[in-house]
C-alpha cells in the first residue's frame, strides 16, 4: 500500500516565527488533507488540497502531486498552534474510492509564548 | 449544519467483551469510515460503510464489524476485547462517488483492561 512520510517528527517554535511542514507519499493519490488534532483527539480539517495551493488564514498548503509531496506552512504562529499535524491520502484506486485514508506519523508542533 | 458526533466519549471494558461505539455522519453525507488510532501513532483505516455495506476494509480481523443504518449513522462493533485494542476510534463521514473531503468525529476513547 501507499507510504506517507512526514518531517520533521517535532518542531518547537517561539511565537511569532513561521514553519513548513512536509508529506511525501509513495504513489498517486486521489485526495490529500491536512488535519490538526487538538489535545482532545479531535481531527480539524485543514486543507483539501489533493493539488495545487490553498491559503486560509494564516496557514497555507501546496501539493505537488507529480512530485508525490505536499507542504502545510504556518505564519506568525500561535500557541493555540499547538499540537499533531497530519497528513492523510487516498491512494488512487482507478477512478474508484474507498474512503480509505492512509496516515503519516505526524508532525508534533509546540509554539512557545 | 451538524457535525460527526460519536458515543460514548470514554468506554472501559475488559479483555474477551465486546464493545459497540455509535457515529452520527455529518447532514448531509451517505458515507461513513471508521478508524483507530494508538497512542503516538496516526489513525488506520478500519472500514468505510456506503449504502448500508461494507465498501472497503483495512488491515483488521473479522472481530471488527459494523454496520449502517437508512438515516446513515454507523457502529462499529468489536467481538473479543484484546488489550490491543485500547486506543482512540475515529469516525468520518464524507459524500459518495468521490474522493471527497472526509469529516471527523471528535472520537471515541476505548480502554480495555
């Protein structure tokens, strides 16, 4: 199956300061999102961005799918930026979906005041 | 618009019991995937459930069951309880025919002791 590699594991920032976060993946893909997991364990959606570029805010995403890897940056970061980062794709299956998201390992984010 | 919701939010169970743990989908969308998570680790693919059957299965045994219902809320069912199985489940609910973006429940917490 598909493989998704994120980097770094953990990154500590000052606040204010801005960040990239990368996701390689192994093969095509039919869908990429980008989640937030706060400390509760909730998933908040991110981006949808299976290509192209998407800002909102101050965080934007790129995905560069001939090139199988995505960027998740963050400007002027936040405390309340805290937590997991992941990316998660959707292999593609023919033109067929399965719902079937595959995971990378995250990217643990602390913004210190 | 209503979210994915899930119950019960915390769930203590022994080894060799079986659990049950219920997903809402978001208004409006006809699919619904189930994932765990482990500590440290990203969420895996149990399941996705579509018009009331199983549409794609990830790498976990036939102890994990599920089902759908016509209003498309979900279960997931765990047959035989194995200390493993502690972690946080996650459901999502997105739209058929996709890929479409897919929308988290702020999870379940299961412990078996």
């Amino acid at each position: 199956g598909i493989q998704v590699e994120q980097s770094p594991p953990d990154l500590i920032l000052q606040e204010g300061a801005n960040s990239t976060l990368r996701c390689n993946f192994s093969d095509s893909v039919n869908n990429l999102q980008w989640f937030h997991q706060n400390p509760w364990g909730q998933l908040i959606n991110l981006f949808y961005i299976p290509s192209g570029t998407k800002q909102n805010g101050r965080l934007s995403a790129t995905t560069v799918a001939t090139e199988r890897y995505s960027l998740l940056y963050i400007s002027s970061s936040q405390t309340t930026d805290s937590g997991v980062y992941f990316c998660a794709v959707e292999e593609y299956a023919g033109g067929t979906s399965y719902g079937k998201l595959t995971f990378g390992q995250g990217t643990i984010l602390t913004v210190h005041p | 618009e209503t979210g994915v919701t899930q119950s019960p939010t915390h769930l203590i169970k022994t080894r060799g019991q079986q659990v049950t743990l219920r997903c809402s989908s978001q208004s409006g969308h006809n699919t619904v995937s189930w994932y765990q998570q482990a500590l440290g680790q990203g969420p895996q693919f149990i399941f996705q459930y579509y018009r009331e059957e199983e549409n794609g299965r990830g790498n976990f045994p036939p102890r994990f069951s599920g089902l759908q219902f016509p209003n498309y809320s979900s279960e997931l069912n765990v047959n035989a309880l194995e200390l493993d199985d502690s972690a946080l489940y996650l459901c999502a609910s997105s739209l058929a025919g996709g890929p479409y973006e897919q929308y988290f429940g702020p999870g379940t917490r299961l412990t078996v002791t």
